[in-house]
C-alpha cells in the first residue's frame, strides 16, 4: 500500500507552516515616547510689520485650506549647555496644521540640554497624539542635514510622515489617520524652531528653549533640492515665499509683560526658498 499524506493532509500541513512562518515573523517595534511635545502655535501679538509674535514658534507659516504636502530640510545646530543646566530644548519641524488650528502633523529633530550634557534625535507627532521617535534616529549629529515632508492622502484620509538624515542615510516614515472627533483642518503649513511643552506640576507649560546658536532651513543652505514647499490641493509644490499674503513670519517671545525675544527668522532668501532662525535667550 502507498504509503503518504493526502491532498487533505497536504493542505492542512501547508496552513500549518503558514501559521508557523506567519508567528516567527518579526514584529514592527513598538513606537517609543519622546520626552515632551510639539504643539500647535500660541500666538500673542500681531506686529504693525504684519509679523507675529508667539511664546514657543519662530519660523515661517503659509496659510489658505486644502494642505496636502510640506517639504523641509534643515541642518542639525548644535546646543550649547551650560553646566549648571538641568533641561532645556529646542525643536525644528516641518508640518501641516497648527497655525490656526489644534492638531499639528509634523516630524522634526530635537537639539536638547540635560545636566550639561546635549542629545540629538528625530521624532515624529500627530498633536494631539504624544511624540515619538522616529525609529532608532536617535544618535543624530550637529550638522547633519535632514529632509522631511509631511503628505495627506485624501483616497485614504491619512497622513504620512517622513524623515531622513542624509549624512548617514537613516530614514523613517510613518502613517497616521485622525479620528473622527480630530479631523486635521488642513489650513496652514510650517517651517519652524519650538520651544516644546512639558509637564510642569499639574500645568503643561512651554520649556527653557535649548541656546541652538542659528538653525539653518532650506536648500540655500542644505543644498537638498525641492524642499521647504507647500502643496495645496493636487497643485505643484510651491516655495514659502510664493504665498503671498498668506505668508507669515513668527518671532517667539517669552510669556511674559517685557516679551523679551528667544528666536527671531531671519528674512528669507531671494529666491523665497531658506531662511536662519537665530537663538536670543533661554526664555522664562
């Protein structure tokens, strides 16, 4: 007699090793929690110049509706910590949303101080959601130029956040879809150094902004070309300058009666494509 396994029985092992080969695939690591967030901008004062001032964004802003892409790049600054420093921070980010809206869709990188001692890592943040790093980018040097973009999917109502160190080549990108109680208003894209927020007691507060020295933004001085744009709709991407009156600078101040300057942008260059953002002081 034949001895053997039926078709039955070859059907049954095959879904067994599917079974098997499906467990010891390895799984996508779970995200990990960055140490504070990225929010959207507190606006304080109108300027007579048209500029404006905030208490935690200095940078540029384009506004209208229909966002469907930003595209930044930038070179990591280096933070400069005083020894008897304990925390502070500093965020540079491209994104959607925030302006003049409460959710924000951004990824940026972090130049941040601890005891003295600075740390460089790239995150990601769908605010309100918390903040994550982005993959293991977290051993990020002073001087390595990012790109990034942020990009709507309106087939699939989802954002898509990409970020890349193009010194060493690391990249991350990752997917996100705002429930329907948060839907993302689309109405302004970013180019922007923060002073995040964190907990302090029971209040969630705006850190010390981190002494960054100058943030450098754009292809000008990246060199990485076809960034810092803006899409809006199924349109082609769009420098910063070419907006307009729909374009808006940002000083950040500190929360206070004095408003005393922390970062100030500088003007952008001919070509409407870079600009600097210079450090001033640490803030309250």
């Amino acid at each position: 007699m034949r001895s053997g396994v039926g078709l039955t029985g070859l059907a049954v092992l095959a879904s067994a090793a599917m079974i098997v080969s499906s467990s010891l695939a390895p799984a996508r690591p779970a995200p990990v929690p960055a140490p504070h967030q990225h929010r959207p901008a507190d606006i304080r004062n109108h300027r007579v110049d048209g500029s404006y001032e905030s208490t935690n964004w200095s940078g540029y802003a384009v506004t209208g509706s229909n966002f469907t892409q930003v595209t930044g790049s930038w070179i990591v600054p280096a933070s400069t910590c005083a020894p008897e420093s304990s925390a502070e921070y500093a965020a540079f980010w491209i994104g959607i949303d925030g302006w003049n809206s409460s959710s924000v869709e951004q990824t940026g990188t972090d130049s941040d101080c601890s005891n003295g001692t600075p740390s460089y890592y790239a995150w990601y943040e769908f605010y309100p959601q918390p903040s994550y790093y982005a993959g293991r980018m977290t051993n990020l040097k002073p001087g390595d130029v990012m790109t990034a973009s942020v990009t709507y999917n309106s087939s699939k109502e989802e954002f898509t956040a990409t970020i890349t160190d193009t010194t060493s080549g690391a990249t991350f990108s990752t997917t996100y879809t705002p429930n329907r109680r948060n839907t993302a208003a689309r109405s302004s894209a970013e180019w922007i150094a923060e002073a995040p927020s964190g907990s302090v007691g029971r209040k969630i507060e705006v850190l010390p902004l981190a002494d960054f020295n100058v943030v450098k933004f754009g292809p000008d001085f990246s060199q990485a070309a076809n960034t810092d744009t803006a899409t809006v709709g199924t349109g082609s991407p769009a420098s910063i300058g070419s907006f307009g009156s729909n374009l808006n600078s940002s000083t950040m101040v500190s929360d206070g009666s004095s408003s005393v300057p922390m970062a100030t942008p500088s003007p952008l260059t001919s070509d409407g494509t870079s600009f600097y953002i210079t450090w001033n002081s640490v803030g309250p």
